[in-house]
C-alpha cells in the first residue's frame, strides 16, 4: 500500500500511474480531488491538502479505513513561484515552504507511528536537483528544496531503528507539471530592476522543461526502488547535463560555478 500526495498533476501524477501500473495498491492524495474521490487510473483518489492539518488527519483517517495503514509515503505535492528573491512576498514564501517542505512534515509525522506499529516501512521524499544548487529566479522554490535535504537526513537515522527506510528523490527538467503550480512573483512587473534577467532566465527555464525528460520514466524507476528490499537513500534522476551540472557545483570554486549558471540562464555578469 503506497500513499502519493500530490497526485493530480506532474510528476505526482506519473508516480502514482506508474506505481498503479506496476502492480502496487496506492492512494493518490491532492487538493484537486475535492468532488473527485474514489477508485481512477492512478489509484484511489481522495482529497488532500498537505497545507492543512485538519486535511491531512481526515485523508489519513479515510485512507486507513479503506485499505489499512501505508507500506510507502510518496510525498510529491509541490508548487513552484519565479521571482527575484527580493521579490517575493512573505505571503508567497509561506505558501511555498508550506506546500514543498512543512506539507512533507506534516505528511510523515502522520505515517511513522503506523509504520512503527507494522514494524517499518518506506518513506520517499522529494526534493530537486534545486535541492543540491540553485538556479536564479527559483530562491523560495530551492529553499524548501534544501530544507527538504536537510530534513530527510536526520530522518533517515531517527527513523533506522524502527526499520523504516528514507529515500530523496532528485529530478531534473521533466515534461511534466501544470501552469498553476508555477506561478510568478512581483519580477513580472516590466519595473521591476530585474525584469530583462528574469525574463531570459525563465524562456530558458520554460525551454528546459518543454524539452525534459520523460516522467513516465520517473514513475518508474521510483516504483523499482519501493519495490526493492533495500531503498537507496537518494535518487537523482535527471538528464546527463544536469548530473554535470551537479558534479561540477562539488568541485567548482562557487564563483566559477556561479559564473557559468548565470551564463546558462542568459544573465548579466559582472
């Protein structure tokens, strides 16, 4: 039994399909789901929003009585907003912290003592390749992505004891995702002082993620790790240029390395 949050669109769509494919029972949570609860291609819908508590006890409490307690926690629910760091609103970093890391949190606090109960289980978190650097215009986003790293870390060895395994997922650019999960900061405003970056910055993004990798293939390769005994403790899945990429982030001077991003994205360097 897996239970995937953030399963009605992107990558947390694909997870929970090719999870359903692959022989596995799962529960796809999202927010979505709202009038659109029960059995579907990618598992049985309910509704959840990882933002809220009171959400996240009901779809716990719902989930159990349908199928009884999770082998696997998929946490997949994200929302992305560019911007300029100064940019951003308070309102705006609470919602992507909220959602990315803290709606994780909330998620797994619920899980490990039915984990414990069974005697283990699995928990798969995602993070990014933004999670390991950071790209210009994506600060809040890469933000909860580090907090997300950082976290699981300590997890991993609070939770061994109790024979419960954590694994980070790390994706790169995949076609994938909905336009109402990326949303766009004050950076939008032609006044804004780094509007002419930003603007190339995110037609390189938008560019990368049209041309992405296949996130079929994603859900795929998250099903083999769950379905193995052991779980890795993390899985970068990304295209060879942004493995480099994160390669050359441990062993570049990070002025050098910087240089080389803003280059990428088309800004200006000084």
């Amino acid at each position: 039994m897996v239970w995937v949050t953030g399963a009605s669109s992107g990558l947390g769509y694909h997870t929970s399909l090719q999870m359903k494919q692959g022989g596995l029972r799962v529960i796809a949570g999202a927010r979505s789901y709202r009038d659109k609860e029960g059995e579907a291609e990618n598992g049985y819908r309910l509704f959840l929003d990882v933002t809220d508590d009171r959400s996240a006890d009901e779809f716990t409490k719902k989930a159990l009585a349908l199928f009884g307690p999770p082998d696997v926690l998929c946490c997949c629910a994200g929302v992305l907003t560019l911007g300029a760091c100064e940019d951003y609103t308070m309102e705006e970093i609470h919602q992507v912290m909220e959602t990315n890391f803290v709606g994780q949190v909330r998620m797994i606090q619920r899980v490990l003592p039915l984990m414990r109960e069974r005697g283990g289980g699995k928990i798969v978190l995602f993070s990014s390749v933004n999670g390991l650097l950071a790209v210009p215009y994506q600060g809040a986003y890469t933000a909860s992505k580090h907090a997300v790293e950082g976290f699981s870390e300590a997890l991993r060895m609070e939770v061994s004891p109790f024979h419960i395994s954590v694994c980070v997922v790390e994706p790169g650019d995949h076609r994938s995702g909905s336009s109402k999960y990326r949303r766009r900061a004050q950076t939008d405003d032609p006044e804004s002082p780094y509007y002419a970056d930003y603007q190339k910055t995110i037609a390189k993004i938008d560019h990368d993620e049209t041309n992405g990798s296949d996130p079929d293939r994603l859900g795929r390769i998250i099903t083999r790790a769950v379905q193995k005994k052991r779980l890795p403790a993390r899985l970068l899945i990304a295209s060879p240029d942004q493995k480099l990429a994160v390669l050359l982030h441990r062993l570049l001077p990070k002025k050098l390395f910087q240089r080389i991003l803003t280059f990428y994205y088309g800004g200006r360097l000084r």
